[in-house]
C-alpha cells in the first residue's frame, strides 16, 4: 500500500495570513544554469496554507521586495527597518496570476483595523 500525497493550489484571492520569513534562497536558473539567490518571502494562511514567492535582494523602486516589505509594514521602509522584525504580524495576502500567468503572492496589505 502506497500512500499518496496530494496537494491542491489555492485558488486566486485574498487570504488573511501571518508573515513568517523573508530568508535567502538559491537556486539554478534552467536557462543560464548560473545559481541565482533570490529572497523567499513566507506567509502562512488563517486554514493552514502556506504562501511563498521570490523576490530580487534589492529594496529599489519598483521591485516586488519592496511593494512586499511596504505592504508588510503599511509605509516605505526607512534604514533600519528589517524583515525579520515584522515576523509573526497579520496581513492581508493578495494571491494572483503574476506577469507570466503563474499564480503567485502579488501584493500585501496590512489589515484594516474594526470600527
């Protein structure tokens, strides 16, 4: 008897999580065969899905790091703002078809607060 392991995609949507890591990541690229390291951004869902994407290493204008680090913390980074200094805080995750079609994290944002 084999037991088998299943695994279903989330659909696209937007999912109340935690972010959990912003960590290096390595891999080799199937096109260059040249290793790339990249930061992989975790968040883990309400319903116990996890979520994660990769970004560049770079904080500059218009990179994925920085719309994910911004909507983590509600504002733009300034120096000293770190990512790991944000573990465990609530957001809202935006789970969608990136620019190639793939489902991916896309945007966070902080949730609002309850009147």
């Amino acid at each position: 008897m084999t037991d088998e392991i299943s695994y279903s995609e989330p659909e696209a949507g937007i999912y109340p999580a935690v972010f959990t890591a912003c960590e290096p990541f390595s891999y080799v690229d199937s096109v260059t065969g040249e290793t790339e390291l990249r930061w992989r951004w975790g968040f883990y869902g309400d319903d116990d899905t996890e979520f994660d994407t990769l970004t560049s290493r770079t904080f500059r204008p218009g990179t994925n790091a920085l719309k994910l680090f911004t909507g983590i913390l509600g504002r733009a980074p300034v120096k000293g703002d770190k990512p790991a200094d944000s573990y465990g805080k609530p957001v809202l995750l935006v789970y969608g078809p990136n620019k190639g079609g793939k489902l991916t994290v896309t945007d966070v944002h902080l949730p609002k607060a309850a009147k």
